[in-house]
C-alpha cells in the first residue's frame, strides 16, 4: 500500500491534471457542439451556456437532419460509397507500383519513381480547372466514379508503402522466386501480407481524408442526389442558417462516425501520421 | 540468354505493376499541370467555348498584379503564415510534456488530434456561432470577464483573419505534437542522463538537448505548414467566403472563385500558376535548407 503510494510522481499527477484542464478547454468547441445539438434552439445562446441542456430537444433536432427535407441518410451512403471505393482503388494502386519500385528490377524505375514524386509537390488547386475541363469532356462531371478517379492515384501512399515494401528482406522474394513463384504470386503471397499494417495506415488516413474532403465534391458534383456529407452540412447549414441547434446536430452527424473511427484505428493513425510526416 | 530472359520478364512485370499508377498521374495530374501553363496564356472562359479563346502571352499575370483583390490575398495569405512558428512554438512544448510528464498519454495524444481528423466544414460551421460577435459563446464569456470592447471576430475586417488563424493552429497541433513526440522517442536518453550529472537545469536541457535534437522535425513541420496555408480552402470558404470586404481572402479562394463563379478560366488558371511557382519555390528552399541547418 505504503510503495504503491510512493510510485506516484507528484509532479507528473499535478501536471495530469493541469493538461486535463488544458485538454479540456482545447475540446471544448467539440462539447459545445454536441450540447448545443441537444438543445431548444430559444436555449442555444444563453448565458451562462447550458452544459447540460434543461430542455431536451435532441429527438425532433436529429430527427430534422436526418429525414427532413435535405436527407442526411442519402449523403452518408454517398459519402460511405465514395470514402470506401476511392480507399480501395488507391491503396490497390499504391501498393502494385510501390511493390514494382522497391522489389522489380526494371529499366527505367528511378526515373519513373522520380515521376510519380514529382505528383506529390503538385498542389490540387493548381490543376483543378484542367481536371474539371478533362472531366467535363469525358463525362465525369457530376458522377461518383470520376470523383473516386480523383483521388485514387496517390504518390504519397506509393512513397510511403515502397519505404514498407524496400525493408522486407531481399532474401524472403528471392527465395520465393527460386521456388518458382512469378512475380504476381511473390507479390500476393509474400509480400502483401507482411506490409499489412502500413496498408492499414494508409487506408485508414485514406478514408479519412476522403471522407473530409470539400473542395472536390464542391467543384465535381452538380445534383443533390448525389453530394457527399460535406457538401450536404454546407447546405443544410444555407437552408437552416440561422437555426444553431439544428446546425449544431448537423455538424455532430458529419463529425462523431469518424471521430470513432479514429478513436478505434488510433494506433494505426498516429503512427501513420508520425511515420509519413504528411498532411493530406 | 537466360539472364537476358529474366531481365525481360522483370520489366514486364515490372511496367505491367506501375502502369494503372503511371496512367493515372500521367492524365489526371502532370497533364493538368503543363495545361494550367497554357491555359494561363488564354483569355479563355467557360462560356465562349473553346473557339473564342486567343493566346494574350501574360497578360493575366500583368493584370493580377494590379488587381487589388489578388494582392490583398496574397498579402492576406503572407499574414497566414504566422500561424506555423506560433503553432510550432505551442506544439513542442505541449509534445515535451505528454512525452514525459504526464499519464494517460495516449488520451491526450488523441484529445489533441481529434480537431485535425475533423470535417473543416464542420469545424467552420461550429465557430461561426461561436465567433458570433453579439450573441456567441466566446464574446458572451469575455464580456462576463469585464471586457468591454470584445472584438468582432469573423464579422469584423480586422478580425476575420484572425478568427481564421487561430483555427488554423488549433486544427494543427495536434499533428505538430504527434511528430514532435515521435521526435522526441528517437533522443537517445543518455544525453539527458549527462546533463543531469552536470547538474543541467530543465531549460538548459530544453535549449541545448532537445531543440537541437527536433530540428529536423521543425524544419519539415514548417515547410508542410507553410505549404499548408496556401491550400486553406474549406475553411475560408466556408467560415467567411473570404470577407468582410475581402479581408479574409486569399489566392486560392480567389482562384476558385474567377474559376468557378465568374468563369474566367484563363485568369484563375494564371493564379494556380502563380501558386504552383510558390510552392515550387518553398520545395526548393526546403531542399537546400535541409542541408544546411538541420542537425542530424
């Protein structure tokens, strides 16, 4: 009792809760958020603020958002749709050119590596007009599979899955190509399975940044079937514009499901991010 | 022959793995990009169609440089970039203390993520009514402290951009800190251990252990935050639509706007140039600081 009371280090507990303090205010737009959500909007601006409501109004807000006249259920399936499939399609991507760039050997793959990092310092601001014009002549405007396209060719998930794929020892693929195995096979059999982690990361980051994107959904959709929840919370807010509460539940809805995803990844995340150094 | 039989399936296989990523970047990235040059040199716009465009050499990056709106984003977008050191500054000390002076510190690691995670459309929408200058929470609070001229926040043109940038900073310490403790992890402790039989005092070991020591991670978190703040889009468009009176915008909302609302694709087509040129800049600035003042 006496020594474990001892291993306590009064420093550390004191500046524990000096952060939880620190932490706390530093989250408290997210509090503020949901609390609001769950209010009457006559009570959302009163002073001193409400913490916790004293008239729940949280059914008939979330009930608005949801299946009102702008439909929250359609711009999650949208954005689900999208998130998953541009997830997929671009670690597949990543991962059969990161493999060719750390395990193949052959002519010309400095040079077209060098061509795909070059991508990674070109700002998507920069070539939006062209990609609308491209996609405008193609057909892609105003549908899914083009906005999914957009996304899917990442230099920075073949950058950081070859840095996976080049610390895998020679000796495992060679050994497995001695046994006769074509590259196809080493690559599905062997190598796959042993990055699985950093494919984890990458999809997980992938997903996320998808989810959140704004500028693209904004730009490449033209009907409201078909938005994403980003552009749905910008309309709904233009809509209900002065209705905070309602707002408020809006903004919860886009923001907590990922918010758990991160919670249930966050392993795989903040190593991600602290591995890659990257900002989407 | 044999090798030559080998070498032949390996680049076969090799082509055949890259091709879908090569393909893709080819189309959708570095042929919009030498087409953003030359579309730069048109007058070009979405309504008269491809035929009604004429080549006008750089006359939409003459007229940029007197048109006040750009240059009071650029300048706006100059302004921005305080939030890199200030946030930098914030983020390595909260990293030195999660680090080592704290339990549960993965709960704050993730308390402190969890802006950056979040939808910017979202985080906009929630500081609008918090920055509400009459009747938000942050002004009904300064006013309950006994300030009495609270400012206007985003409905002030001396404030907007500020509202702006503290957004900014709170959105991005948390990816500071995480890099900045995994920086951390890699200082080998015995340094510390030394300076302690010296007698070291905390702040001699923060100047003199740990701030060389993070260098690298600085450098890299200033450039990607500067880098960063010239793509600040959702955010600004969404919390302000640049104004009041332009005094929030900057390049890229103004990019997207002669784009996409007033449809001159020549003219927004010489700003991403413009901003393309800056980045480029910075990349190669990055590139030749790294070699000369980061400590390995």
């Amino acid at each position: 009792m006496e020594s474990a009371f001892k291993r306590i280090h009064w420093p550390k507990l004191l500046a524990t809760i000096l952060f939880a303090i620190v932490g706390l205010i530093f989250i408290m737009p997210f509090l503020w958020m949901i609390s609001a959500s769950f209010k009457l909007e006559s009570d959302v601006l009163k002073f001193p603020i409400e913490w916790i409501p004293s008239t729940w109004n949280a059914v008939e807000n979330y009930n608005e958002v949801w299946f009102g006249a702008k439909s929250f259920a359609l711009y999650y399936w949208n954005s689900i749709k999208i998130s998953v499939f541009t997830t997929i399609v671009s670690s597949v991507f990543s991962c059969f050119a990161a493999y060719a760039f750390a395990k193949i050997n052959f002519k010309g793959r400095d040079l077209l590596f060098l061509v795909v990092l070059s991508t990674y310092m070109i700002p998507p601001q920069a070539i939006v007009i062209p990609q609308y014009l491209i996609y405008s002549s193609s057909g892609l405007i105003d549908s899914h599979l083009g906005l999914i396209l957009l996304n899917s060719f990442s230099a920075f998930g073949t950058f950081m899955l070859r840095q996976f794929f080049v610390s895998v020892h020679d000796e495992v693929i060679e050994s497995a190509r001695m046994d006769g195995a074509g590259h196809i096979r080493t690559f599905f059999s062997i190598a796959l399975p042993l990055i699985k982690p950093a494919i984890a990361t990458y999809a997980i980051l992938r997903f996320i940044w998808t989810w959140n994107d704004y500028q693209n959904p904004l730009i490449f959709l033209r009907s409201d079937s078909l938005y994403t929840i980003q552009i749905g919370i910008k309309q709904f807010a233009d809509a209900h514009g002065s209705i905070f509460s309602l707002m408020m539940a809006a903004a919860v809805s886009a923001i907590v499901p990922l918010l758990i995803v991160f919670i249930i990844g966050q392993k795989q995340v903040i190593e991600g991010i602290a591995l890659g150094g990257v900002k989407g | 022959m044999l090798l030559s039989k080998n070498q032949l399936r390996d680049n076969v296989a090799g082509y055949l793995f890259v091709a879908p990523m090569l393909l893709g970047s080819a189309v959708l990235i570095l042929f919009p990009i030498v087409a953003s040059f030359i579309l730069s040199m048109t007058d070009w716009n979405f309504v008269t169609g491809l035929a009604g465009a004429n080549f006008v050499g750089l006359d939409n990056f003459a007229a940029l440089f007197s048109d006040s709106v750009f240059l009071k984003g650029l300048t706006n977008n100059f302004i921005l970039l305080l939030v890199v050191p200030i946030g930098l500054f914030l983020s390595l000390i909260l990293a030195v203390v999660i680090n080592k002076g704290v339990y549960f510190k993965d709960t704050f690691k993730v308390i402190y993520f969890m802006p950056y995670i979040s939808s910017t459309v979202a985080i906009a929408l929630v500081f609008q009514v918090l920055f509400h200058p009459t009747q938000g929470p942050i002004n009904q609070t300064l006013m309950a402290l006994g300030i009495e001229n609270v400012p206007g926040w985003i409905a002030s043109t001396d404030w907007a951009l500020v509202s702006v940038m503290l957004i900014i900073i709170w959105t991005q310490i948390g990816f500071q800190v995480i890099l900045y403790i995994a920086a951390l992890q890699n200082i080998p402790p015995q340094l510390y251990e030394a300076a302690e039989v010296d007698g070291a005092s905390m702040w001699y070991k923060f100047k003199n252990i740990t701030v060389p020591l993070v260098t690298p991670t600085t450098f890299l978190l200033l450039i990607q935050g500067i880098v960063s703040t010239f793509k600040v889009f959702d955010l600004i468009i969404v919390l302000t639509e640049g104004g009041p009176a332009n005094s929030s915008t900057i390049p890229v909302l103004y990019m997207y706007q002669q784009a996409f609302e007033e449809l001159k694709t020549g003219y927004a087509s010489a700003i991403s140039v413009i901003l393309f040129l800056i980045l480029v800049v910075i990349t190669f600035l990055q590139w030749m600081g790294q070699k000369k003042w980061v400590n390995y």
